[in-house]
C-alpha cells in the first residue's frame, strides 16, 4: 500500500476496524477516546478520523455521526496488523488432527464444514480439475453405437464418470485395446501429460503413426477436450451469515452464491490464486461486483508437487474477524498440501 499512515493515524484506525468488527457499527470518535489507546481529547481524535477520511480509509454513513472502514482500510489493516502467532498454529493442529485423505472427495467436504465452523462464515473447497489428477486406472464401456461411458479412477481415489461421442466405426475391441494402452503406458500421469505426449507422438512420427495410436487418439480426442471438467465447489455455512446485519437482504447473498458456484467465476478466484501461493483476500469491490460489496474473500490455493491445483478459503461479511481467519485458511491449505504429498503424488507408485 502506498499511503504512509503516522502512528496516531493507525492507531485510530485499528481502533475503529475492531470495533466494527465486533459490533458492525460506525465508531464514533467518543468511543475511539473512551478505549484509552491514545491520550487524546476526542476533538482530537476528529481531527485524525478527518485525515483517514480525506486519504480514503474510513468513510462516514449517512445516518451516523461515526465512521467504517473503507475497502482500503481494511486493506492497510490486515497487511499492518495481523500476524499468525504459534499459539494460531498449536490450535490449529488440534482442530486438524483427525483429518486424514483416505477419501478426497470426503476430506474436502469436511474441511469446507470444518472452515465455516470455525470462522463462523462459509468454507469452501474448489477441488482440482481432472486433467490434474494422477491416472490410476480408465476403462471406456460402450451404451449404443456412438455414445461411451468412460470411467477414470485418480491415484487420489477420486471416480469420474464421463460420457463421450465416439466413431461408430470404433469397434468394442478398440476401446478395449485403448483402454490397456492408457493404463500400461500412461498409469501415475496426468490427462495433462498424456494429451501432451500422445500430440508429440503423432507430430514427430507423422505419416508413421501406428493404427493403434490413431484409435487412442480418436477415442481420446473427447476425453481430453474435456478433461477440465470436474472441478467441484464444495461449500458449507451459508446459515452461518444469513444472520449478519449486513445481508438483511438475503438476495444479493443468494446472487453471489449462485455466480460463486457457476465454474467461470470459481475459475476466475483461482487463476487469480494461482500466480501467488500466498493467501488471497478479496474485499468488496474486489469480488466485480455491486452487489456483493459488504462481502469478503479470504483464499489460499493448495498444491501437489509444487504445482496449485485448487484453492479453498472463506466467504464472510468483509468486517470478518481476519486476525483469526487467515490463519486458518493459510493454515488449512498447507494442510491439504502435505495430505496430497501422501496420496497421488507424482512419485507415489
């Protein structure tokens, strides 16, 4: 942030982004004097919430006399203020200590609860895309002459069912021929490495490609045209802020929600989490969108050899309690990282 703030300036404004926190009020500069941070008059203290005013980092309502923090305000509060202590980490552990990866699809389901119940918000989990997911096993089952059922089973445990449009020329031996050359060749890769070497094969050989291959790849061709499905937004504890004075109008909640759980968007957060591992926040206007601007974001994308794969985080009014938030989301992420460490890793065999 490129605005400086004197010592006096932060104080106050530490002061007014926890008590409107806490009580979702504007803070008056009569409170601000009252909590004895700083030995001044609250003339004084006016004068300063004047200067935070004027460079953009409280504003004040039009029905009250006191003053909320602006998007920037927040902003300067949570890079200035919040630090994750060991005591953070020791709770944390304790929380987790059950959690285990036996099975994915139910380990991000309960850390999704387990992130709305702890923040009192909403926890989600965007899982990976199969394309990055480790290939266990694919068999490929005929229903009619043109239409396949294709199974794919991650290293990670996670089944995926698919239908896919095939050549009617392709015959029940070919899927079944196709299906054992994935599996021999291809097994502890990603969909994304196979599209990858099967193109260079066909490049490199050209006009000595053999029949075979040319079946793996007609019959493939739909599998990885669509092997960005599978992504799923996993939330829970929307009960949680239904409550919250500002979502009296539970339609703009119910507005985001909905645009939250359509891919584009979930995809948009994660592109965006993808360029740095650290945690993401997201207030207000950050989010694109009128309609949701007294909400707030908090993400973090997890990984798997290195690489980010999904993200999970909270969705909360933006005066949420972000001194206890981010360390849970930061915390939560790197715990789904090791798990992943431990199933379906690339040197997992």
């Amino acid at each position: 942030m490129n605005i400086k703030l004197s010592d006096r300036e932060e104080t106050v404004l530490r002061v007014i982004v926890d008590e409107y926190i806490n009580s979702s009020q504007p803070v008056g500069s009569r409170y601000v004097s009252k909590t004895g941070f700083l030995s001044l008059s609250p003339a004084s203290i006016r004068n300063i919430m004047s200067e935070l005013e004027d460079k953009g980092f409280i504003i004040q309502p039009h029905t009250s006399s006191g003053r909320v923090p602006t998007d920037t305000g927040f902003k300067y509060y949570i890079d200035k203020f919040i630090a994750i202590s060991s005591n953070d980490i020791r709770e944390l552990e304790n929380e987790f200590q059950d959690l285990n990866a036996v099975n994915v699809r139910s380990m991000f389901d309960s850390i999704s609860r387990k992130l709305g119940d702890l923040t009192h918000s909403i926890g989600f989990v965007i899982s990976p895309k199969l394309n990055t997911m480790y290939l266990k096993h694919i068999e490929f089952i005929r229903l009619n002459s043109d239409t396949v059922l294709t199974v794919i089973v991650t290293k990670s445990g996670i089944v995926h069912n698919m239908l896919m449009n095939i050549n009617e020329s392709i015959k029940d031996n070919d899927l079944v021929r196709v299906a054992n050359y994935l599996n021999e060749k291809f097994k502890d890769k990603t969909l994304l490495e196979v599209k990858e070497q099967l193109v260079n094969e066909m490049r490199d050989k050209k006009d000595k490609v053999n029949e075979l291959t040319e079946k793996v790849m007609q019959v493939s061709q739909n599998l990885f045209n669509d092997a960005d499905f599978g992504s799923e937004i996993i939330l829970h504890g929307t009960s949680n802020i239904i409550g919250q004075p500002e979502f009296k109008d539970t339609e703009k909640l119910k507005d985001f929600l909905r645009a939250f759980e359509e891919k584009h968007f979930a995809y948009q957060i994660l592109e965006r989490c993808m360029r740095e591992n650290g945690v993401k926040i997201f207030i207000g206007s950050d989010l694109g969108s009128d309609s949701v601007e007294e909400l707030g974001l908090v993400t973090k994308p997890y990984l798997r050899d290195d690489k980010t794969i999904g993200t999970l985080g909270v969705i909360g009014p933006k005066r949420m309690k972000y001194p206890e938030v981010i360390p849970i989301v930061d915390f939560t992420a790197e715990i789904i990282t090791n798990l992943l460490k431990k199933l379906g890793g690339s040197n997992e065999k």
